[in-house]
C-alpha cells in the first residue's frame, strides 16, 4: 500500500494559540531537514563546540552550539567566554533567507519577514532525557520574532503566558519539519519542553535520534 498518504500525512489539529503565535506543522520538507542537519554536525564541530550551559550553577539537560551571538545566561557576545574564548561561527546569509520565507509562511503575511533579519541562533540538541523548564526568551534588545525549527524526535512543546510560568498554557506536540514562532503579544510567553519522545523522528530527516531545535532570533546588538 502506498505510503503517500500514510498516518504521518493526516493534518494535525491547529491548537488555539494566543495572538502572536502560530504553528506550522511539517514545514520543512525531508530533504531540506537533512541538509539542516549536516550544516548543525559541521558547526559543533567548533571554532566553538555544543556545550550544556550552566544556569545558577546547574548544567542544562540541552545541549547548545551558536551562530552569529555566543548565547550564555543571560548575556549575549561575539566570543564565547565560558566556553574557549573563540569568536562564534557568522551567522548564515541562508539562514536569514529562511527566516523570512518562515515569518511570511506563518503569518500568512509574504510582507510580513521584509523587515526580519535575525542575527543569532541557538541550536539546541535535545537526546531522549533532555528537558528544557518554562522560561521567557528576554537576553534580546529587540523585540522581532523568534523563529523556531524542529528536526528529528517528537517533543512535547508548552506554550504559556507573559505573565507566569503556569497555566494558562497550551502543549502541543512539535515533530520533525514543523515550525512555530513567537512574537508581538507572545513575544515574551513562557514555554518549555517537558518531555522528548524518543524513536519518533522520520526516517530521512538526517538525525537518528534526538532532536534539534534552531530558534532564530533579532539581538538588537551592535559590534
């Protein structure tokens, strides 16, 4: 039986988001997901390498490598200074181009990236125990969007309010290709992921296991 339209195909229930927010599921085809993925092995290879960064003195479950900013709590700069001291890899002119192309998916709005030009990116390695608690994305001056992108296992993603780590929140499940991105209004939500589902990601997507999330973002930084 032909696998076109296989389970994995059938529409995924849009979730009620607040304004701001918006979710588009399997956004990234195959194909583009595994080429993410050979460029992700290639930057945590250095000049700067994935670390777990240390939050009050505990390491993260999640893994990091960064491109344009050095991200480390909560405090951004060119060189990576908890880590070697070495300046973090340019951050992409293609991943821009997908930034944009992402906002005016989203949004439905082909204007609405024009002016989006992200200049950092955390790309975080989730393995099978990994979480990541509920917290505002706030070390940036601007406040544009945050363009998030899954490749490989299934997570569990908690979207919540400006105003608390608790409820009222919204889970919805992020696989492999899907985008979500966060601004105006939800710009400083609460989110999260409680939990990764392992043995989920596609077979194609480039990653055996685990999932990577790229959250591009606008610094507001000069220098």
């Amino acid at each position: 039986m032909s696998t076109l339209f296989g389970d994995d195909m059938i529409d995924r229930p849009a979730p009620e988001l607040p304004a701001g927010a918006h979710f588009v599921p399997g956004w990234l085809t195959l194909d583009e997901q595994r080429w993410i993925v050979t460029r992700f092995h290639e930057w945590v290879q250095g000049p700067v390498p994935i670390r777990a960064a240390k939050v009050r003195g505990h390491e993260m479950s999640v893994q990091t490598v960064c491109l344009g900013w050095h991200w480390r709590p909560y405090e951004y700069s060119r060189e990576a200074v908890d880590v070697n001291g070495n300046r973090v890899l340019e951050f992409p002119d293609w991943m821009v181009r997908l930034g944009r192309k992402a906002l005016s998916a989203a949004t439905g709005n082909p204007r609405a990236g024009d002016d989006y030009t992200p200049d950092t990116a955390l790309v975080n390695y989730y393995d099978d125990t990994a979480r990541m608690g509920m917290h505002q994305d706030k070390d940036e001056r601007s406040a544009a969007p945050v363009v998030s992108l899954s490749i490989g296992d299934t997570c569990k993603f908690r979207f919540g309010n400006t105003e608390t780590r608790n409820r009222p929140y919204t889970d919805l499940d992020l696989a492999s290709g899907d985008l979500f991105v966060f601004g105006g209004p939800s710009r400083l939500a609460f989110h999260g992921i409680p939990k990764v589902y392992p043995g989920t990601a596609p077979e194609g997507c480039g990653l055996e296991r685990g999932r990577i999330n790229i959250t591009m973002r606008v610094t507001g930084l000069a220098g």
